[in-house]
C-alpha cells in the first residue's frame, strides 16, 4: 500500500505552466472546433492561432516581470525552470510564430493550410519547444524536443509535394537518430551520476573532479552529435538544405528561427557547465565545429544556382556563427546570442518569406526549381519594390551596417575579442566577408542584370496578400530600424541572462 | 540649425533622396541639382561658421545610440575634415549638373543622394562604429553606380570592389573592437568615441598589432600598392560620375582614416612601420606611374595615375611632422579637384567618340581648343607644376618626408618626373600633330553645361595653387594638435625624435598606460 503523497497546491507552483498550456489548449479546441463543424476557411484557423500565440505573449510578459523581481522560479516537483534564458527563447519562440502564422494567408490556395490540424499541429509544436526551453530535466527536455519535432515532420510533410515527402522522411530519419543519440546520452550522464537534471549533474560531476572523464566523454559526444542534428552543425547538416527545398518557403523559414534557439537554450544549458569546468576536448571539437560550420556551409552557398538552397546553406552559417557564443560562454557571449537570433529571425523570415511570395504553383517548362537566381534577374525593373525589400534583407543577412544583423555581428565579434578567442573573431570577420559574396550575387541579379524575356512583375508577388505584405513589412521595418531598439533589447537580454546565472 | 549643422548636412541629401523617389523623371535632374545646391551652401555656411583659430573639434553633436555598449552618434569637424566635407558637397553638385544623358537618370540621381549622405558621414564621424555604418553603406550607391551604368565587365568590376572593400573593413571591425575592449579595461567602460581613444595610451606591442588590422581595413580602401587591383577595374568600367566620386571623395577616405585613427591611436607603430609603409607608397608611386606609361586607354592613365598620386599623399601622411600632414591633407583636396576634373575631362571625349583609347585620337587641339586648354592646365596641375594647386600638397608632403629620409624623399621625387612624363606623353598623343581619323574633324567644342562644371574646377586649381592659405591654415592649425598629442603620446623613444613637439609645455590628460591590458 503506497503512502498517500502529500504535496501542497501551492509548492507545485502550477503557474510556471501557463504559458505551455496556453497553445496546448488552443491546439485542442482547434481539434474540438473541427469535430463539429469541418471545411471552415483557414482564416478562422489563423485568428484562433494568433488569438493563443497573443495570450501565450502575456503569459511570458507575466512571468518576465515575476522573474525580474524575485528570480529563477522552479515549479512542478522542480521539473519546470523559469529563468532568463527560457523567458527570453520563449519571446523569440512565440514572436516569431505569430510572424510565421499570417504567412497561410496565400492568394494562392495550399493543401496544408486547409487542414485545421495543420494549425492544431502547430500549436502542439510550440508548446513543444517552451517545454524543451524550461527545464534542465533531461527527461522533460526530450519529451518537448519530440512533441515539436513529430509534429514539424508532419507539417513538412502536408505540403504534398514529391520533394516535401522525401524532405519529411529525411527529417524524420535524422530527427530519430538525433533522438536516439540524445537519449543515449542522458542515459550515460544519468548512469555516472544518478540524477538527469543538468544542475545536478554539474554538482556531482563537480563534486567528484570528473573522475570519469572518459564516460564524461562519451556522454558529450552522444550530446553533440544529437545537438548537432538539431541545430544542423557541420557535419550533421546534410538533411538541411534538402528540408529546407522541400518545404514551403515559410515553413523553411520558420525551421531555420524557432527549434534553433530551442536547441541552443539546452545546448547552452548543458555544454557550458561542461567547457567551463575544463573538458578541454570539448572546447577543441566545439571550436572546429564552429569554424568548419561557418566556413563549409559559407562556401556551399556559394556555389548554390537556387536561391531558397542558398538561404538554406546561410542558415547553417550562421547557425555556426551562433554557436560561437556557446563556445565563448561569456556573459556577453550569450546576450550575443539572444541579440543575434532576435534579429535573425526578423531578417531570415522576411526573406523567406519574399520567396514565398513569388511561390508559383506550377513551375513553367525548362526550370528545375522555383527560387532560381535566373527568375529574380531585373527584378528592379519589373517589380521595384519587392527588389529592394529583398536587397535589404540580403544586405542585412550580409551584416552591412546599419541593418539589424550588422548589430548582432558586431556584439557577436566583439564577445569573442573580450572573451580572448582573438583568431576566432578574425575568422568570424572573414567568414562574414565571404558571405557577402552570395548575397551579393541576388543584389546582383535583381538590380544589375535584364529580365528574363517573358516574366512580368506579378510573379514576384503573385502570391501577396495583405497580411503577406504587412509580415514582410514588419520584417523590414525591424530589419532597417533595428539601430533604435538595440539598446533596450540589449540591456533587457543581458539582465536576464546575467540573472539567470549565464 | 547651426549647431545641427553636420547632422543636417549628412541627412538632407538622404531625406532628398526618398522624396525624389516621387518626383517625375523629367524633373529629376533640376531636383537633384537644387538639392545639391542647398547642400554646398549649407557646406559653405559651415566653412563660414568655422573658426579657424580652434585646432579642436567643433559644432559637435551627441545623441547616444547604444549606450551600454558605448556606441553614441558623435559628429564634430576639425580643419582636416572641413574641407573634404565642403569637397564633397561640390563634387556631388557638379556631378550631378554635368550628369551627361544616363538612362535611368531618376535612380542615378537618387543613387548619388544617398551616397553622398554616407561621404559626409563618414567625415563627419567621431565614433568609430558611426564611421563604420557610414564607411560601409558608402559601398552600397557605388556598387549600383559601376554595376548598372558601367561598362561592359561591370558586374565582374562593381562585386570586386565591394568585396574586396568589405573584406578589409571587417578586419578593421575586429580593430575597432579591440580598440574598444582595451578602453573598457582602462577605464571600466565601454567607448567608441575616437576623442575618448586618443587618451589612451596602448603598450607598443598592442599597437603594432592594432594597426596593422586598421592598415588592411585603410589601405585597401586608398588603395596601396598591393591592394590596387580592384581600382583599375572599378575606374574602367564605372561611369564618368562613378569615376569622379570615386577619386574624389571615396578614396580619400582612407587617407583621412590614416589620419584620423591610426596616427594618433599608434604613435609608436606608425614610427615603426613609418619606413615599410614609405616603401609601399614609393613603390606605388613609381610602379603605378611606369603602368600609367604603358596603357592605351585614356581613362587608365587617369586611373593609374591617380594611384600614383595617392601614393605621395600616404608618404606624407607618414612623414609625422606638421609639413607633412598638412601637405597630404591639402594634396587629398587637390587630387580630389584634379583627378576628379581629368576624370570629366575624359568623359566628355568619351561621350562625343564612345572611345578611350588614345590612338582614336589624334590633333584634338584644331577642333577643340577650349577642351583641350582646360585639360592642359589639368595636366599641369596634376603633374605639379608650381602655381597649380597639387604642386603646394605634392611640396609640401616631400619636404615633410625629407625630414625623415632624404634618400626616399629623392625616389619620390624622381617618381613624379615620371609622371610628368607619362602625362605629357598622352596629352601629346591626344592633342598635338595632325588629325589622322576623320571622325575627329568635326568634334564640338566643350559644351556649357560640361563648363560649369570644368571652369569652377580650373579657378580652384590655380587660386589655391597661388594663394593657399585659407585651407592651408585650418588644415594646419588641426595638424599641430594631433601632432603635439602623437609626441605626447608616443612611448618608445624613437618615436618621441620622429615625432617632433610642436608646442613646448602643453600637457595633454592621459590614461595610465600600464593598467591597458
């Protein structure tokens, strides 16, 4: 006969789920609404969604100013971890959600987006992914990484086209193996220490002087490769720009934003105890990782004829020059990150979005795929403004100042220089160099070379619709005037960062 | 208004150029001249306002931008900036009033705007990431400019400038960030501002390292002897304004960067590397001028012979004295007028035979004798013929380097003989014997429009050349001041005998140099 457990309602501090349930809930009576009346129009799908992702907001904004006042809150058996670092990617992860959902709202008419489970599946994920973000429970980690990830395949996968399917398998085929590796990994670190919560395991670890340095090993491996996978490190990309072509352009993305910061918030949860405790091995792989990532994937892009493949390749790159931060673990480093990912998301969904509306639904005779450098060419003269909304986004991706990602650079580069890593801020410079070769090349195309006989302006925006052209506005507000908010979101970041312990 | 004068005057020209996005094409060209109109007399009223007598900044601005992390928009002009601001306010003028027919002339003009925000900017600048914004987003408009209206390899020609451009700046970026961190741990705060660098005092180890990451970010941009190769590219295939804006103002930025960063930042490095980088220039010097020799284009010569000249301005810059300074920021102002005006001068043979090439022509001199005059006293100005403007820049540099190095100074010297040569060379080819094709007999004479650019170029040439002073003695009040703060600055004892004490007994706040580190 088990003892009656005894815990009171207020200990749990059930609060810290709020924000979780809140997109769970939507998702469950999105799935309620469609049992009882099916073939509703999208847009109602749309508002449901954004309704939730708005009311998830202030839940944040709620828990944000709790935890400016009294700290890190731990609730739910102390499973659940508030801190700074889980407000500030959930912010990044729901922001970038509402910017992503209007995107369903095409001229044209989609197959996924005419399923409510599509959105339902959606609301799953991001519920997901602030799961995966508040906690350092190994457990309650990988049950928000699956969640997320089993409903990403799925929504890939409503595509419904060939490449969609294959890039749907692939993800899912590498997204196992990451899933496997990860397990396998906690399970070496639960074995070596008999605990999964990453605090923990920093405290035994610490308190035995890594006797075990080779299981250590070992666990950190299993780690990086899962990791890896996830936030599509050198050489665990390959399923990257395959993924990245099969799924809608908004879809990609939203793919290269929001389960990325969600894996760097674990990653930097659990590997920065590890580097600064002096697993020197680590930092040495970290350190190739980095460079090999932005340097391989940098030179990849440059040989791409497709401008969506291209975008993808970037994404790895800086995806690599991210994790840098990681490596640094400064501080400064780490507010780098957020700072940096924040405006990433603003620039890279923007332009994502530019391809996804010039999307055509049936590509003309003689292309092989939709976002050829070839379609864009004299973009100037036949479709001016698009043109120039898409060379900010490029010059920003570029890191020209005074456009969004050219602050992140700058804060990036220069917590490597105060960290010490003096040879990688150099490479980091040089890499952005190099980048600026492949954006270079669309400004290129768009503004200095003749159009392609027979495209008239309206395929570069045959798909915008009002709430296309309102997303895309916003991206380029952000992109242009980023200058005015770096300060507050800089000193927002850093004082939670800082009090969170990273 | 006067006290946000530099602030209205790196914005006008960018407001300007998002309303002209609604002005009718046929109008665009009489809006852009009046835009540009009211920013050379709003340049003029700076010059006006101007006191000369102050060595140190003035009509400075503050606005922070990222406090915590120390970037804040400061403006401020000194005497060597003055007048390149003023030089770029009237290049932007006269490019645009002799904007010869230009398909798209509504985006070129827009184009010109924008870029001419970013050229005073970036000399108006006093905040290193602030330079920076400016110093990059300048590669925007040129590379539309060379990419759109350029020649036949523009897009080859137009990518190579820019990235060979941006490659270096981000090296320098990681300087600037360097340069910033070091403050931090001196002073326990973050700081871009150039003023607040000056007073600190870097071990020289430091500094020979942060200068040669400011040297790459510079000397690509000027461009120095091994970095030139994207010139002759970007020149023979930009546009005549592309070109002009180009040897005017752009290059002098990185002479003025030189000036502004690395002399007074490095004291002691730039002793050090005072000698490798006098090589270089001198190398430039000569090996642009005997390439300059060889080439059969017009327009390269030009080109060639612009590096060349921007050669004898980094020896001056690198003389360290007060003569030298002053003589290399008066021979920016020169070159600025004199190659931009052989760059016109080009375009307008250009434009009536849609040729460069020197064997096209041939006794020029019979059918255009206005053109060929004013292209003379060019010639003669850019070989330095005393009287002409470049003569004073050109004298004053070498007598500055003399101080250093006779015998470099001598090479130098030789160097410009060559360029005499090749310039007489070519003009004789284009000008003098009969005329041999036939397309050339009935040439028309410049035109008015070409003349009201050309002719205010030709009374500046020689009224500066005669009477320099009211540039010459701004420019040389500043000079002494960022001299006297290098000699006060300098640790090595080298560099305390090259870099002589202008004025005895003036001390100069300083932070302690030992904690820098």
């Amino acid at each position: 006969m088990l003892a009656p457990v005894n815990v009171s309602l207020e200990s749990l501090n059930l609060m810290t789920l709020a924000p979780m349930l809140i997109p769970i809930v939507g998702a469950l009576l999105i799935l309620v609404i469609d049992l009882f009346k099916s073939n509703l129009d999208k847009t109602l799908y749309v508002g449901v969604s954004l309704l939730f992702l708005f009311m998830d907001f202030f839940a944040l904004y709620d828990a944000s100013t709790i935890f400016a006042q009294d700290g890190t809150m731990l609730g739910v058996f102390n499973v659940m971890l508030i801190d700074g670092l889980a407000l500030l990617s959930q912010f990044i992860i729901v922001i970038a959600s509402m910017l992503f959902i209007p995107l369903a709202l095409t001229h044209k008419r989609f197959h996924e987006f005419s399923y409510p489970e599509f959105f339902a599946l959606f609301l799953f994920m991001i519920g997901g992914f602030q799961f995966m973000v508040a906690s350092d429970n190994l457990i309650l980690i990988f049950v928000g990484l699956e969640t997320a990830s089993l409903a990403l395949y799925t929504m890939i996968a409503m595509h419904n086209r060939d490449k969609s399917f294959e890039a749907a398998v692939k993800y899912f085929t590498m997204g196992a193996l990451a899933a496997g590796f990860f397990s396998f990994g906690a399970m070496v670190f639960y074995a070596l220490t008999g605990s999964i919560e990453i605090n923990q395991i920093a405290a035994v670890l610490a308190g035995n002087g890594y006797a075990d340095i080779g299981y250590v090993l070992v666990g950190v491996v299993f780690m990086l490769a899962s990791f890896g996978f996830k936030l599509s490190i050198v050489p665990f990309h390959t399923w990257a720009p395959d993924v990245y072509e099969g799924s809608s352009a908004a879809m990609a993305g939203y793919m290269s934003i929001v389960p990325k910061i969600a894996a760097f918030v674990v990653a930097m949860r659990l590997f920065e105890f590890l580097i600064h405790s002096g697993v020197i091995w680590l930092e040495v792989v970290l350190y190739a990782f980095v460079v090999i990532t932005m340097t391989a994937a940098n030179l990849w892009a440059l040989v791409q004829t497709d401008v969506k493949r291209m975008l993808a390749y970037s994404s790895i790159s800086h995806a690599g020059f991210v994790m840098a931060a990681i490596l640094i673990g400064t501080t400064q480093a780490n507010s780098a990150l957020f700072l940096y990912w924040i405006l990433f998301s603003f620039t890279n969904l923007g332009s994502f979005s530019m391809l996804w509306i010039s999307r055509q639904k049936h590509l003309p005779d003689g292309q092989s795929s939709d976002h050829s450098y070839d379609k864009f060419a004299g973009m100037i003269k036949t479709s001016p403004m698009a043109a120039v909304v898409m060379a900010l986004f490029m010059l920003s991706l570029a890191g020209l100042p005074p456009f969004a990602l050219f602050w992140g650079k700058l804060y990036m580069i220069s917590s490597a220089v105060t960290g010490g890593y003096t040879v990688l801020a150099l490479i980091m410079a040089l890499n952005s160099a190099i980048a600026g070769y492949y954006y270079l090349k669309l400004i290129v195309y768009m503004f200095m070379k003749e159009p392609v006989v027979g495209v008239n302006g309206e395929v570069y925006v045959s798909n915008a619709t009002n709430a296309l052209k309102t997303i895309i506005g916003i991206a380029a507000v952000g992109t242009v005037f980023a200058i005015i908010a770096v300060n507050p979101l800089l000193e927002f970041i850093t004082a939670f960062v800082y009090n969170s312990g990273y | 208004m006067i006290d946000h004068i530099l602030s209205v005057l790196i914005f006008f020209p960018a407001v300007a150029a998002v309303f002209g996005f609604i002005i009718h094409k046929d109008s665009m060209r009489a809006y852009g001249v009046a835009v540009s109109v009211i920013e050379f007399a709003l340049a003029l009223w700076l010059w006006f306002a101007f006191d000369s007598n102050v060595s140190g900044m003035q009509f400075m601005e503050l606005i922070p931008v990222v406090p915590s992390f120390g970037i804040n928009y400061i403006l401020g002009v000194d005497g060597i900036s003055l007048f390149i601001i003023i030089l770029a306010a009237f290049f932007t003028l006269i490019g645009i009033a002799s904007l010869t027919d230009t398909k798209n002339v509504k985006n070129m003009i827009i184009t010109l705007l924008f870029l001419q925000m970013t050229m005073v900017g970036v000399f108006a600048a006093l905040d290193a990431i602030i330079f920076y914004v400016f110093w990059e987003l300048s590669l925007v408009p040129m590379l539309y400019i060379i990419g759109a209206w350029g020649g036949p390899l523009r897009i080859y020609a137009s990518v190579k400038f820019f990235l060979y451009t941006f490659a270096g700046s981000l090296v320098m970026l990681v300087g600037m960030l360097f340069m910033a961190y070091f403050y931090y741990q001196a002073t326990g705060v973050w700081s871009f501002a150039i003023l607040d660098w000056y007073r600190l005092i870097l071990p020289e180890s430091f500094q020979l390292w942060l200068f040669a990451a400011f040297f790459i970010g510079f000397a690509i941009k000027v461009p120095m002897f091994p970095f030139h190769t994207w010139l002759p590219y970007a020149h023979g295939q930009a546009p005549t304004i592309g070109s002009v804006i180009l040897a005017a103002i752009l290059l002098k930025m990185g002479t003025y960067a030189f000036i502004r960063f690395s002399l007074p930042l490095f004291p002691d490095a730039s002793v050090f590397y005072m000698y490798p980088i006098a090589i270089l220039a001198i190398i430039m010097i000569i090996y642009t001028a005997m390439v300059a020799y060889a080439q059969e284009d017009v327009k390269q010569v030009v080109a060639y012979s612009s590096v060349s000249h921007m050669g004898v301005i980094i020896l001056g810059t690198f003389a360290l004295n007060v003569e030298g300074i002053s003589g290399s920021i008066f021979l920016m102002i020169a070159h600025g007028v004199v190659s931009g005006a052989l760059f016109l001068l080009v375009g307008v043979i250009y434009d009536r035979r849609h040729t460069k090439m020197m064997d096209q022509f041939g006794g020029l001199a019979h059918v255009m004798p206005r053109y060929a005059t004013i292209f003379g006293i060019m010639l003669m100005a850019s070989v330095g013929m005393p009287l002409t403007i470049n003569f004073v820049g050109e004298f004053l540099s070498l007598l500055g380097f003399y101080q250093q190095s006779h015998t470099l100074t001598l090479l130098a010297g030789v160097a410009i003989i060559v360029g005499a040569i090749y310039m007489l060379a070519a003009y004789k080819k284009m000008f003098f014997g009969e005329i041999t094709k036939d397309e050339n007999r009935n040439l028309k004479d410049v035109n008015k429009r070409e003349l009201l650019a050309l002719i205010p170029l030709s009374i500046i040439t020689i009224w500066l050349g005669v009477y320099p002073k009211p540039v010459l003695g701004p420019i040389n009040n500043s000079v002494e001041s960022i001299v006297q703060l290098m000699h006060d600055k300098a640790t090595s004892v080298e560099a305390k005998i090259r870099i002589p004490n202008v004025i005895e007994g003036i001390v100069i706040t300083r932070t302690p140099a030992g904690e820098a580190h």
